[in-house]
C-alpha cells in the first residue's frame, strides 16, 4: 500500500467543493433557501480529528517500545494503516462537500441566516481538516523504512 499522496486528496478537494457548491445551489433554487449545516456534524468531525491524533500518537509510542506500553500486533497496525488512508479521503470529500457549500453561501453573507449557515460550514470544514490532518499523522507513524529490495524495485520502475 502506498502512503496517501497530496494529489489524491487536492483531486478529492476539488471535486467535492465542486458537488457541494452545485448541491447547496440546487437547494437554493429549489427550496428558496439553504440547509443549515448541524453544529454536531462539525463537532463530531473534530472529536474524530482529535481521536485520530491521539491514537497516532499512542501507535507511535507502541512501536517505539516506549516503557509501559504493549507491543501493537502486527493485524492492528495494518488496520491502523487502513484507517488512516479511509480517514484522510474521507475527510478530504468532507471537508470539499462543505468548503463548496459555504463557498456558495458566502456569495451572499447579507442576512443572519446566510451568516449562520456560514460559521456552521466552517466548523465541519475546520473539523474535516483535523480528520484528515489526523489520518497521515497515523499513516506516517505507520510507514515501514525502505529496504534494499523496496528501492531496487522502485528504481527499476522508475527507470520503464
């Protein structure tokens, strides 16, 4: 598996701040006006982004063999590294969804409620960001050093 690359996730931004512009539009000219954003969708957002964190850095510790801690088995940590690269594409789509959604808002901040949908989009935007920030955190913790044969093998197809 190979780690997460900034292109992925800026193709994933981009794409999904597209859709959320389109959709809150549609919204707009169909319902007369936008949805408000929950305030628990950014809340949990940054409960996960901080979750991630947190378990980034307990992983590290395991792996370091730091005193007091256990030995992580080796099916948790593939699990872990799974979760980061879920975390960081899914946190990226998001984030994009919202960006684009108070991107459309903020075309027209004249009234509370356009306002209010505003600082609520950027709570989940904020929110998605830590997610993301979060998951590589636990993706490169998880990274395994190169070997002889993995740079042999990189070289070669780099060179076809």
């Amino acid at each position: 598996m190979r780690p997460t690359g900034w292109r992925i996730l800026l193709t994933l931004a981009v794409g999904a701040t597209v859709v959320g512009w389109f959709f809150a539009r549609m919204l707009e000219n169909r319902r007369g006006a936008l949805s408000l954003p929950p305030w628990s969708a950014g809340v949990v957002l940054t409960a996960c982004g901080i979750a991630l964190i947190f378990t980034a850095r307990r992983t590290h510790a395991r792996l370091v063999r730091r005193p007091g801690t256990t030995p992580l088995p080796p099916l948790v940590a593939a699990r872990l590294a799974a979760l980061g690269v879920a975390g960081s594409r899914a946190g990226t789509l998001v984030g994009g969804v919202y960006l684009g959604y108070i991107a459309y808002a903020a075309g027209n901040l004249e009234t509370d409620f356009r306002h209010e949908v505003f600082w609520r989009g950027a709570l989940c935007v904020a929110g998605a960001a830590l997610v993301v920030v979060g998951a590589l955190l636990l993706e490169r913790v998880l990274r395994l050093p190169d070997t002889e044969d993995d740079r042999d093998v990189a070289n070669d197809e780099h060179l076809t």
